[in-house]
C-alpha cells in the first residue's frame, strides 16, 4: 500500500470533528504565512488544500465552513499588514472574490464526491430493485463462508426463482415485470432480518444469504418469505409462482460459486420437477 492510499484511509476513518480541527489548524498556518511573508506575495490558493481535504472527507457543510474561515483569515492577515482605511473596501471586495472561489471549489468537490458515490452504489447495487448485484453478494458472501468455517457457525443459502418470468412480461409488459421483481425484493426485505443478504444474481433469480443460523431456523424464514412472496404475488393479481432451493452449510465450502452452483441445481431439480415449491436440505 503506497503513502498517498495510506493517507486517504487514514482520513477517511477519522471522525468529521478531527478533520475540521485539522481543516482550521491548516487555515491557521496559513494564515500565519500570508502575515509574515512580504505583502506583494500571495499563499491564497493554498487555502485550497485544507478546504479540499475538509469537504472530500467531512462533507459540503464542513467544506464551507472552512471556506469562510479561509477568507476571514485571509482578510485578518492581509487587512493587518496594511490598515489604511481608504483601502478597506478594497479588502472587503477580494475577500468576497476569494470567498466566491472557494466556496465554488466546495461545491465542486461536493458534487465529484456525491457523484463518486453514487457511482460506486450503482456498481454494487441492482438498479431495478435496489438490493446487491451478483458482484457484491460475492463479496459478502465470502466474508460470510470465512467467518462461518472460523466459527463453525452454519449458515443457509436460498435459490430463488421466479416460474415463467417471461410469461410475465408477456402477459403484461417489460414495465410489470421490473414491478414485479421490485416488489419481490421489498417484500422479502421486510420478511428477513437487516442481517441477511439479499442479492439479485440473474434476470428472474435472486440469492438470500442467511447467516448464522441452523436448518429449522432458516426454515421457518424461508417458508415464511415464500408465504409473504405468494400473498403479494394474490394482492397484486400477478400469475407469478416461485421455486425455491435452500441449503443449510453446516461444513461450508471454500468457494461462492461452489455454495451458489449447489443452491442453484436444487432449484432447477424443483423446476423440472413442476416448479413453484420449495427444497430445503441439510449438507454436512
């Protein structure tokens, strides 16, 4: 890890009042150099520097504060240096400009962060029903496998599955269909616990995670998600039906794919077997 990736994850853990305090500290010393040094040279835009690492870390009303407190500084060390009442207004007028500039960098910064942000949320995130793409399950999934064989804690894996999605969307339309697997994964969303991991990993299939939790556990939530699932499916008179394959690890293998791929073929067993039902089985 090189020093400026260093440095970033140093700052990015430290509390927003730590980086102010750093922020102000910044704007102290330069505002000690803008006094010292000979009138003619200007340290201006190193002010920058403490208001970039204020609002990139601390956020846009932080940045801003330490904008005004740049060209208050600023005004203080130059206003010192020469007193002269006709010239005041001059101070007053470059105190503003520089305090315009500043805070258009803050938001500038304000909006590349949110933007940086929301980009990394869509790379990770399912835009149709807002829970985790294949990419971050994977993820989370093998932190979940890692700390399951550190402990021996089982966890479960569900397949889901929606029968015929295509018939879906030609009984009514594309749009229905995005409804659909929105809903699907809000409905299972209040059925679980902030704990479990859903993800959708397909066009129609979605990956529920349980950590933790032995077979007549996962169990009873897993029937009670494909309960809620059939309910909703009725409220919204959607001809929708689910095939679900669980497997409760209690020896977990090495590998996502591996946990997927098993989950996944008792699913498609279900499938060929007449579909909407659900499989539930102990591997040791």
């Amino acid at each position: 890890m090189n020093l400026k990736v260093k440095i970033i994850h140093y700052l990015e853990n430290k509390p927003k009042y730590l980086l102010i305090g750093l922020g102000l500290l910044l704007v102290l010393i330069l505002g000690l150099i803008d006094y010292v040094i000979p009138r003619d040279i200007s340290v201006s835009i190193f002010y920058i520097i403490p208001i970039c690492i204020t609002t990139w870390f601390a956020g846009e009303k932080a940045g801003i504060a330490i904008s005004i407190a740049s060209a208050i500084t600023w005004l203080i060390a130059n206003k010192t240096l020469d007193a002269t009442a006709s010239l005041s207004a001059t101070h007053y007028w470059n105190a503003s400009v520089r305090l315009g500039f500043f805070l258009t960098v803050t938001y500038l910064l304000s909006e590349l962060r949110s933007a940086r942000e929301r980009e990394k949320t869509l790379a990770r995130t399912d835009p149709t029903t807002g829970v985790a793409n294949k990419k971050l399950f994977s993820e989370l999934a093998i932190l979940e496998i890692k700390r399951a064989r550190r402990y021996g804690h089982p966890f479960t894996l569900a397949y889901i599955d929606v029968d015929d999605f295509k018939n879906i969307n030609k009984y009514g339309s594309y749009e229905i269909g995005d409804r659909l697997l929105l809903t699907l994964a809000q409905t299972i969303k209040k059925t679980i616990r902030d704990t479990d991991i859903l993800a959708r990993i397909g066009g129609d299939e979605f990956a529920l995670l349980l950590p933790g939790i032995g077979y007549e556990t996962a169990h009873t939530v897993i029937a009670r998600v494909q309960q809620q699932l059939v309910d909703t499916m009725d409220e919204n008179k959607w001809p929708a039906t689910f095939s679900i394959g669980a497997i409760t690890f209690l020896n977990p293998p090495d590998s996502v794919d591996e946990v997927v791929e098993k989950a996944d073929y008792l699913m498609y067993c279900i499938k060929n077997e007449g579909k909407n039902r659900t499989e539930h089985i102990i591997e040791q």
